[in-house]
C-alpha cells in the first residue's frame, strides 16, 4: 500500500479543509475542542451543509449518490474534519441504514430512502438493544406480527442514541419465534410519529441527553418498509454492525485527543514546570500516539480492501476493541494530567448555557465526565468480550 500522497491528495485535503472553515461555525469547533455537549443544530447544520456539497454520504458508490472516493480520499477527509473540530457525523443515517437499503432494499425503498439520508434531511436512530439483548443481539424479544399488509410491533429497545432527535428508526425485530434464533429475526423501517411509539429519556452520567428507551406499543408498520425479506433479517444486521464496528475504531478523534493531551501536558504547571518536563508523562503519551498510530495502520488495511471491492469482515472486531481501548486511554490520562482539578464533578460546564464557573483551568471540568462516559465504549457495537470470540472463531480459527 503506497502511502505517499498525489498531488490531487493533497489538492482534495487542501478542498476538504477550506469547506470546513468555510462552513463549520466557530461556536460549534469551540464546542468540539472544550470538551462541551454538541446540541441538534450542531449536527443538523453541519451535516446538511455536507449533504449539500454531496460529502455526506461520502463511503457511497457513485451509483447511490455518493462521490465515488477512493480509500486515500476517505482517509484525508475523515482525518482533515477532525482536526478541524468537525462534530462526529451522526452515522447511522449515512454509515448504517444506508448501506443496508442500498445493498438489500428494492428500487422503491432506495429511490424513497436515500435521498433524504444523503441530505441529513430526514434523521435516523438505531433499534438495536433490546433490555435483555445488547450482547446477546440475536436474545431480542420486540415482536413484530403480520396483519394483512401491515406488521403490528411491540417491544421496547433501550440506550438508543439520539431517538428524540431522529424521524425514523431501523429495528430488529422477531417474526418468526420457531426456528433458530437469528433465522426468525426481520429488518423493519419504523417512522417514529406513528402512533404507539414512544421515546424516554436516559440521562448518562456526564449530565448528557444522548441516549433513549425506545417503547413499541402495537406499532403499525407497513410491510413494504420490510428491509430484504421476511426472517433474514440478521444478513443486514451482520452486515451493518461490520460497518459500524469500522467507525467505532475513531482513528481521527483519538489522534486529536493526544494533541489535546499534549496541549494539556505542556499547561498544567507541577511545581514550576509542566507535565511535558516529566519523562514518564510523557513515555505514556508517546505509547498512547503509537497505538493509534498502528490502529490507523491495521484500518488503512480494511479500506484498502474494501476499495478492491470487499466489504468489512470479522477482522473490523480487532479495531473495535482496540479503538475501545485506546478511547478510554487517553480519556485516563486526561484524568491523569488534570490531576485534582477533575475531582469537582461538572457535568454542567459540558453545556453552552451553562452559569457555572469553571474550576481550574478550561481544560479540566469535562475530563471527569469524559472519563466515565468512555467506559460505555467496550460495550456499545458489541462488547470486547464479544468481539474477542469473534476474531477468535473466525479470524484465528479457534
């Protein structure tokens, strides 16, 4: 794989990062680099400025309205945006329920569907979780039974991401409760004001609204937002968490948060001098940079792969786990440098209207709760228990 970039590389990053500072505001960059919570229009806006460009989309094929990147130009636009200060583009609009149409739905749900997803017009949520099914996925109990040419939906899936924001949500639900557990599970397109769903809201320990309990309460969905066909369902679950599994790595993030590391390092005064002036600080942030380096590496693998036409396999489980870990690494460190600074807990600081002062320097109030949030990342995706059997079952072949 040949590194070195092109001059059109870097004529597409030179592109790619005037956009930003062209589109992205100040307050919403502010927001990225603090450490505070993002609110809707921080995602909606930005986000419809790049489905207006045609960048949302941008791991598509030119046939679904993507622009048809190669891996190097996803590789520049992914790490330019970071650096920039670019909020996380919300994925399972663009990075998961899309693919899934455009791979497994029929002409009429792709020509309905993807429009609105590659303009950030219409926003998406992830019916995944259920109670008694996070891991154990194919557990999931939410029923789903026919009625002539509608499904009626019951259950409830819970921690799901930005449901109070989102117009549709993509469910697995169970269709068939006769067969093995992952043949009876279907794919079905739920539009969130229709009668009998409800969202409530989970507050998680950083003072942040992101997560939901989602209830089903004989929830009518037509058959025709039936995603492939009747019990196979898992094919495009499989399918999508392999892509989400490839986005959970957040090789970009992790490589602005040892920047923001050392920024941390070199103003955080020790008795006259910094943390920079310490050696062993140090050592840890070099160790830390160079397993993100070699995570970027191993993902650089994947692209390139999936640029010759292959899709993500079980070996994207070893960048979920490492990405998991490495997230949580720096976010301890953060704690580390900031010292006694992070024992007042201000999950209120993490917020624009805010009238708290802070304690300590800037940087300090959002490492606390920084550093309890990162614990949810070997979970959520798949828990690193899980994708441990996976890589070993099917990549080393134990």
């Amino acid at each position: 794989m040949d590194l070195a970039l092109k001059a059109e590389h870097k004529a597409f990053a030179d592109e790619v990062r005037a956009f930003a500072r062209e589109n992205l505001s100040p307050a919403t960059r502010e927001k990225t680099f603090s450490g505070k919570h993002y609110d809707r229009d921080d995602h909606m806006v930005w986000q419809q400025a790049l489905g207006k460009k045609g960048w949302l989309a941008y791991t598509w094929p030119k046939k679904y309205g993507g622009p048809g990147w190669d891996v190097t130009q996803r590789f520049l636009f992914e790490n330019v945006l970071a650096e920039e200060g670019a909020p996380r583009i919300l994925p399972f609009g663009p990075k998961m329920v899309g693919p899934v149409i455009y791979t497994f739905g029929t002409d009429e749900q792709k020509e309905r569907f993807l429009p609105g997803i590659r303009s950030s017009e219409v926003s998406w949520c992830q019916g995944y979780s259920e109670p008694g099914a996070g891991s154990d996925l194919a557990n999931l109990r939410t029923r789903a039974v026919r009625e002539g040419d509608h499904y009626i939906v019951n259950g409830q899936k819970t921690w799901t991401s930005f449901a109070h924001w989102g117009d549709w949500i993509f469910c697995l639900v169970r269709t068939n409760t006769e067969v093995k557990a992952q043949e009876g599970i279907s794919f079905l397109l739920i539009d969130m004001k229709t009668p009998g769903v409800t969202v409530r809201p989970i507050i998680m320990t950083d003072g942040a609204h992101h997560v939901n309990d989602v209830f089903l309460d004989n929830v009518k969905v037509p058959v025709e937002n039936l995603i492939g066909k009747e019990n196979e369902g898992w094919t495009c679950a499989k399918f999508l968490l392999a892509n989400e599994r490839l986005g959970i790595a957040e090789v970009p993030a992790s490589k602005r948060g040892v920047s923001v590391l050392r920024q941390i390092a070199r103003s955080e005064p020790q008795n006259g001098s910094t943390l920079a002036d310490d050696p062993a600080f140090t050592a840890q942030i070099a160790d830390i940079d160079l397993q993100v380096q070699a995570l970027e590496m191993s993902e650089l693998r994947v692209l390139s792969t999936m640029a010759q036409g292959g899709a993500p396999g079980p070996e994207v489980s070893t960048l979920k786990v490492r990405g998991s870990e490495i997230q949580q690494r720096i976010a301890e460190l953060t704690m580390e440098a900031v010292g006694e600074y992070a024992q007042p807990y201000q999950p209120g600081m993490l917020f624009q209207d805010t009238n708290e002062t802070p304690i300590g320097p800037d940087h300090a109030p959002p490492a606390a709760p920084r550093y309890f949030n990162m614990r949810k990342t070997s979970i959520y995706g798949g828990s690193t228990e899980i994708q441990k059997n996976i890589v070993s079952k099917m990549v080393l072949g134990l």
